[in-house]
C-alpha cells in the first residue's frame, strides 16, 4: 500500500487544500484517514479554516472569468487529457479507493472506470452543447436559445463512491465553462487528494487558470459554507436525505440552485413470471455489493406469494456462499461497513426488526476475530417483514435485506413506491403487460426503474437520480448537463421597425 500512496504522492504531503496546482495544508483541525479493511491509520490531512476556504472560493472566481471564454471542445480535450491520465493510474487510484472505502477491489478499480467514462462522455459533449431556435411571431426576428456557463459550481460527495461522484459533476461542469471547489467525504480525504494530483499534470501543461479546480477537505462545517455562500450558484450535493434537507433549504433561502442526490431505499419485484436463475445474482449482487453502502443497494424484495417460499430458500442458499473480509482479496464477495457507527446503525436496524416481530431468514452478525479486526465488518442478512414499519421506510447503509409478500402487481407496486424514497426500482418478468405497467405512468414512481436487472450499477449514460426525499436531482448522463448551465433566450430584430409581441401598439 505504501508503493501506491507513493505513486498517488499521497504520503509526502497531508495537503488537504488545492485551487489545482497550487496545494498547502489548512490551519483547521486535522483528519485522520483509518482503512475499514484492517484498522490502520493510512494518513492525516490538515482540514480548512473559513480563511483558507474564502482563498479557495476566491481562486475560483478568478479561474472562471478565463475558463468559461476556452472554447467547449478545446475544454473538452483538456477533459479527454484527464481520461488519460486516470487509465495510467486506474490501479494505483481503485486500490486506494477499495483500501480507504473498503468496497472490493473489483468496485474500487470500477469506480475509476466510471471517471474515464464520464470523461469520454464529457468530451463528445463539449461539442453537443445544443440550444434550439423558435420562429419568432414577429417580421424579421430572430429567436433562440443558448446555454452558457453558471460559474462556481460547489461539489458536496459522500463517502460510498469517493472519486466517481466528483467526476459525474466535475467533467460535466468543465466541458460547460464552470469551475468547481469539491468537498469530499471526511471518510475519505486521501482519495480526493490523490484525484487533485493526478490532473495536475494536465492542469499545468494546458495552462489551466488556478482555482479550476479547487478542493477542500472538511468536515459538515465546510459543506455548510458552501451552501449558504451566495458566489456559489450551483451546490451539487450526493449524501444522507438528513444533510440533503439542510443543504436544499440553505441554497434555496438564497435562491440558488442545488442538485440533490440522496439516499434510496431501492425494491426488486420479483413476479411468479420471473427468470429465476437471473433474478437470484441480480438480488445477491444488489443486496450486499459495496456491503450494501450503495445508494442504490437493494434492500427490498417483494415476492410474489406463490413463489416467496422458493425464492427465500434460494436466497439463504446463495447467502451461505458468501465469502466476507478484506476486500483487496478477490475471493471475498463483502468487505467492511465503512466505520463503527455504520455497524452501530446495522445493529440498531435489526434489533428494532426483532422488536417489531421480524424474522430472520440468514441472521445479522457482528464479525470479530483477527480477519476482522478493524471491527467494521457485518454478516449480510435477511428479514421478512412488513413495509410499513419504521426501520423498513428508512434507508439503513449496511446489507439488511427485507423480503415483503404481494399478491397482485397492482398491490406489489403500492409497497414498492409506499416509501419516502425515490430512486432505484427493477421488476423480474417474463410478462410483457407486467413489465409494462411496472414503467408506465402509474408504475414505479423512481428515476431509475428497470426490467430483468437489478437496483444497482447504473451506465453513466443514463442521467442518474431519484425523485422525492432521493431530492430530484439528475447527473452524469442524458441531459444532466443543463443544470450546470444557465440557459439566454435571444431574440434579434433584423428589419426596419419594431413590432412588439402579443401586437401590443406603442406610437410616439
Ligand atoms: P452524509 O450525508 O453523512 O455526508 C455526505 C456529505 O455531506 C459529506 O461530505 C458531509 O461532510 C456533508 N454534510 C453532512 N452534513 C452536511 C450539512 N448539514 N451541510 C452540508 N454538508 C453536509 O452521507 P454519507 O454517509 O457520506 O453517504 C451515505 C448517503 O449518501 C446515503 O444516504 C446514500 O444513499 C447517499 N448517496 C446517494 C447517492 C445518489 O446518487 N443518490 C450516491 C451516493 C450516496
């Protein structure tokens, strides 16, 4: 691990500040990086204070007044550089994130995938950045519409996907003329920081203005200076549906602009017409990748009552394969919670399953022993339940699965949207007017909502995001990239008088 800290320069500096090329440690309290996987310390980072943020916000100001008048496709090849750079160091970056994160290697090295992904998304863009044009009711006008740049654009992320959720809004706001200043998880400085040295280099050679790309450990506190400062119009927030309500109500009491990702409480259908053999890995898969820390995790199934029996039995078969510890080795299928608290919360949620009169289908458990020895690691478990109990409307980040009965489809779709929640669905079915009516209008009421695939691993060329306490906001893919922009119609009088619109009459 040493060699890659090394190569990502993350063991010579505890650097947590940066305008891009410019890195210097804060004066605020100092962070102290643990790796769920084993316990240990892999560094310190030296927090911001309000100073050093003010120095960072204002960097970006200046950097935005030059960037936003660089041509979108010359931006997009400064983009294109930078997916270059993270193929060089894909292994060295998704090693980190799996060791810092604790996800497995195979999803730390994945979610790298998915920046030089965004990246090649964002460099087509960069010459697709289209207005319309309207016939204007008027002789001799012109209209249209165009799209320019919206300035700094504030980047809260969460600890789960670290250096994919920055690269969804970062490529995107760049290849559109915004600057960013990004404040990364507390979980998990050190990966920021290793993505702030691996495009400097792309930085410097293009001549890139400093404060492009401003980053800025910290706490809470930070988050909440980016929300409530008004040089900030766009704040782009991915987290708890807890910190999504403070951040949304601090940026619209200034009426600025917040992209809202947050927490999902995601359910399969599994229908009496469903491909068995398919559907059981896509519920596995969804249930206890990322030991169930995705915004997307599956933690609901709601079976048809014919084969609930099958399907539960399946499943506890399935469940007793699972390989769970350190998940740098590939034979492990479950990795770590991120943090004692996490298995605090784990433990809460099935204790108050028992409470309510839950049962246990594969029982929770708190993992010790030498393999286990950061103390974060939990058995993925599964309970039959009833949807509307407390602990089941609320999303908790550990892998809880809950099986719910159905015995119509119309009855199976109430308990899928019956949540606070709106962001991932998926229906099992080989039954096309099943299917059909899973997506239409009155079906699923999430962002994302599939058929014969699991909740979770979205393509970035989808937009991505969820509907109510998920808070609406859409990235990476699709049309996502208009919230980064502010959009000017124009109109242009090319003839000799000057009619007004709705034949209003003005002579002097
Ligand atoms: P969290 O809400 O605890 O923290 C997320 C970020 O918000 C951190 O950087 C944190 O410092 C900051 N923050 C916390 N309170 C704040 C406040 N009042 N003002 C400003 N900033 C504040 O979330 P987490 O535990 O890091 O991540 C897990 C949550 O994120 C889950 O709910 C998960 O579903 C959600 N998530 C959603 C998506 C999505 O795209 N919808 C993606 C990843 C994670």
């Amino acid at each position: 691990m040493q060699d890659i800290l090394n190569k990502l320069r993350i063991a010579e500096s505890n650097h947590g500040i940066s305008t891009g090329l410019a890195t210097w440690a804060g004066q605020g309290e100092e962070i102290a990086s643990y790796s769920p996987v084993d316990g240990k310390l892999i560094g310190k980072v030296q927090s911001a204070n309000r100073q050093d943020y003010d120095t960072v916000v204002g960097q970006a100001q200046e950097a935005f007044k030059t960037w936003r008048l660089v041509p979108a496709p010359k931006r997009g090849d400064i983009v294109r550089q930078m997916g270059e750079q993270f193929r060089k160091y894909k292994t060295e970056l998704g090693t980190l994130v799996s060791y810092e994160m604790g996800k497995s290697l195979q999803e730390g090295l994945g979610e790298v995938q998915e920046i030089i992904d965004i990246c090649d998304f964002a460099v087509g863009l960069s010459r697709q950045l289209y207005g319309l044009t309207m016939h204007s009711e008027r002789p001799s006008h012109r209209m249209y519409e165009q799209w320019h740049p919206i300035g700094i654009v504030g980047i809260i992320s969460a600890f789960n996907f670290p250096v994919a959720v920055w690269s969804w809004n970062t490529m995107l706001a760049w290849v559109c003329g915004d600057v960013c200043v990004w404040k990364p998880s507390e979980k998990t400085p050190l990966t920021a920081i290793a993505c702030q040295h691996i495009i400097q280099e792309v930085l410097k050679s293009n001549d890139v203005p400093e404060g492009v790309s401003g980053l800025i450990v910290g706490g809470r506190e930070v988050g909440e200076w980016l929300s409530h400062d008004e040089r900030i119009p766009l704040v782009s927030a991915t987290g708890s549906t807890r910190m999504g309500k403070a951040v949304g109500q601090a940026v619209g009491g200034r009426l600025g602009r917040s992209l809202l990702e947050l927490g999902g409480n995601n359910a399969i259908i599994v229908s009496q017409h469903a491909d068995l053999p398919l559907a059981i890995p896509a519920i596995v898969f969804g249930a206890v990748g990322t030991a169930g820390q995705r915004c997307t995790t599956t933690r609901r199934l709601i079976i048809h009552e014919s084969i609930y029996e099958d399907v539960k039995n399946q499943l506890v078969k399935a469940y007793g394969q699972l390989r769970i510890g350190n998940p740098l080795d590939a034979h492990n299928h479950v990795g770590p919670l991120i943090d004692e608290a996490a298995v605090q919360s784990y433990q809460s949620a099935v204790a108050q399953v028992g409470a309510l009169g839950g049962t246990f289908a594969v029982e929770p458990r708190v993992l010790s022993g030498d393999d286990f020895g950061s103390g974060c690691y939990v058995k993925p478990c599964i309970a039959e339940v009833e949807n509307h109990w407390p602990v089941v409307q609320h999303e908790t980040f550990a892998p809880i699965l809950y099986l719910i009965k159905y015995k119509t489809l119309d009855e199976a779709i109430a308990l899928q949207n019956g949540v606070p929640q709106g962001l991932s669905s998926a229906i099992f079915t080989l039954h096309l007017r099943e299917a059909e009516q899973f997506l239409s209008q009155a079906g699923s009421d999430c962002g994302i909502a599939n058929v014969n695939i699991g909740t979770s691993g979205a393509e970035i060329g989808g937009a991505f995001g969820g509907e109510k306490e998920t808070g609406g906001g859409r990235e990476s893919g699709s049309d996502a990239w208009k919230a980064y922009m502010r959009r000017q119609t124009n109109t242009i009088n090319y003839g000799t008088t000057l009619p007004l619109a709705q034949g209003i009459k003005f002579e002097l």
